[in-house]
C-alpha cells in the first residue's frame, strides 16, 4: 500500500513537494519494518528496512 502511495505520489505532487512526500513514506516504511522485525520476523530487516534506508539515503543526496 505504502509503494503504491509513493508511485501515485510521483504523478500528483511537483517536485520539492514530491521529495517530502517520498521521505515521509520511506521514514514510515522504516518505523514499520523495526516493529515487524522485532515482532514478527528478523528477515523483515533485510526485506523492508535495507532497501527503505537505501532509498533514503538515496533520496537525501
């Protein structure tokens, strides 16, 4: 849900707006995968949380 947010982002909001949207998806992803991953699954970690912080890390350059 939270990817298909970020692609309907990208056609509805401009840019400056669009990379704050897109870093407040992404910091949601991240809150998200910690949680699962210590309630769930250690593999959330690697499945969710890696490619988020990638992302964003990403993103921030």
């Amino acid at each position: 849900m939270l990817g298909l947010l970020m692609i309907l982002a990208f056609f509805i909001f401009k840019a400056p707006v669009l990379y704050t949207v897109w870093e407040l998806l992404l910091g949601l992803i991240v809150v998200v995968a910690i949680f699962g991953g210590f309630t769930a699954t250690k593999k959330i970690f690697v499945v969710q949380l890696l490619p988020a912080l990638l992302a964003l890390i990403l993103l921030s350059l």
